[in-house]
C-alpha cells in the first residue's frame, strides 16, 4: 500500500498481514522484516534511513530506530483505520484515517493526541509542504458523493475545510511548497492549486482510473499513479499529462520519485515498480 525511500538505495515497503519488506540497493533485492502485527499497513514512513512509522488497521503503529530491524508499538487511543503517516521532524508527526481522524505527536509518536478535523469523511492523505516552516499542511479525503481537503498554517491546531474540490473522492495529495499543490481522486480526477488552496483548478489526466498518489520533483515535474497500473507524467506543472509504460496492470497505491529520474511505485499482489529515468 505505501512506499518510502529516504535515500536513493534504501526503502521499505509495506501491505497487507503486516507485511514490512527493505531493500538496500534501490530495489534490486527485497528483505522482509517483523513488523509485530498481523493487520494490513497502509502508510510508512521515515524521517532517515534509521527512524521510521508504519500504521495501518486497528490504529495500530510500530515504529523502528535501528532500520527496520526491530518494530515497536507506538501506543494510542484511537482504533480505527489509518492510511497515512508524515512526519515534519524526528518529533513531530500527523496521522490521517477513518472517521476524519487527525492526530499528532511531538513526542516522536511515544504519545499522540486528537486535532479536530470538523469532519467525518474518511481522511486518504496528509502532507506537510518543504516550505511554511513546518507549520502549513494538507489532508485530502472524502466519501463517494464528495471531495475533502483540510489545511493548517499552525501546525495542526487548527484545521479548516477547502471549497472547491468538488464531487470526487480525493486520495493523494502533494505540495511542492506551502501554496502549489495538487491532489487526485477516483474516475481519473486531478486538480490544482496555486494560491494554498482557496481555489482549485481542474487538469486533464487522461485516464479515467483512480488516481491514488502523487510525487512532484518540483512545480513543473511530477508524476501521479493510480489503478489498473496507471501512472502519468507532468513536465509543465500539469498543463499536461501523458500516460506512462508501467508494465503492470496491478492497483498502485503509492508513488515516490527522490529526483527527476528515480522513482518507484507499489501496489496490489507485491507489485514494485522502479525507474531510472523519470
């Protein structure tokens, strides 16, 4: 479900039955850890190559300060389901998920505490852009008649929800900085901001599938990825996408580019996909 690579030759994927696997050459081979749970892991992320969360299903949350070689529980009160972890710094760190869920921790996720969302929807993403001083952030989500996303300037404290995003359910969202961003949904939905999200400005994608995930190099290159092995590249900021040879006709649930050359996507049946050349 989720990919992260903090550093060209190391990452980690996660999935379903608490399944963690690491590689340490960019891919080429794949180890599996022990995650100490047996439920489906949505999201993982790490601020290095050593300090990392996954979370996932039954608000369970492990995290690793050795590289993956132990996991331990993270403990909190909620119980629902979460789909997707950042953090700002070691310390600092937002979930999303069910129920429009948001919370937070200062304490490098040893303890978490509830931000009110004012919603209900499910919540897909969270994203908090290089820029605005770690305190500008974004949550995209929604249920099937209508799109969600919430914004923070103060770090959480307060969330505030987004017109304009219209009747289709949102997953991904990414910023390049605190006003650029963009987020994608189901039936090929993709849509812009530049102004930090008061208005939203449709794109055409090309596809009518799901767009699950994006990762943007900077504000003109970047790519999204989606069901039915659907991934779409972006060199003018999303003027225009063109559609990808991903080789897979697996659901993708993430993707995750370092630079403008390499990237890599997961999703359904153990699918990983990789690139050198954008």
């Amino acid at each position: 479900y989720c990919i992260d690579f903090p550093s060209s030759s190391t990452g980690w994927s996660c999935g379903q039955n608490g399944t963690i696997v690491k590689t340490t050459n960019g891919g080429i081979n794949w180890s599996m850890q022990l995650s100490g749970t047996t439920g489906f892991l949505y999201t993982i992320f790490f601020i290095d190559v050593n300090t990392g969360w996954t979370a996932g299903q039954n608000g369970v949350i492990r995290k690793t300060t050795n590289s993956g070689v132990n996991w331990v529980t993270q403990t909190g009160s909620f119980t629902g389901f979460i789909y997707s972890l950042f953090f700002t710094d070691a310390n600092t760190g937002y979930f999303a998920g069910s129920s429009g869920a948001i919370y937070k921790t200062t304490t490098g996720g040893s303890s978490w505490s509830l931000q009110q969302s004012n919603v209900t929807n499910t919540l897909s993403c969270v994203y908090f852009p290089p820029s605005g001083a770690s305190l500008t952030g974004y949550i995209s989500g929604g249920t099937g008649t209508a799109g969600t996303i919430l914004k923070t300037i103060d770090g959480g404290n307060n969330w505030s929800v987004l017109g304009g995003t219209g009747n289709n359910w949102l997953f991904g969202i990414f910023f390049t900085n605190s006003l650029t961003g963009w987020s994608g949904g189901i039936n090929g939905a993709l849509m812009y901001t530049t102004d930090g999200g008061n208005n939203w400005i449709n794109q055409t994608s090309g596809t009518v599938n799901r767009i699950v995930s994006l990762s943007f190099f900077d504000a003109n290159t970047g790519w999204a990825a989606g069901y039915a092995g659907t991934i779409i590249r972006t060199t003018n900021g999303g003027t225009n996408w063109t559609a990808q040879v991903s080789n897979s006709i697996e659901n993708l649930w993430f993707i995750d580019f370092i630079d403008a050359n390499s990237g890599w996507a997961a999703g359904w049946n153990g699918t990983i996909l990789h690139t050198t050349n954008g």
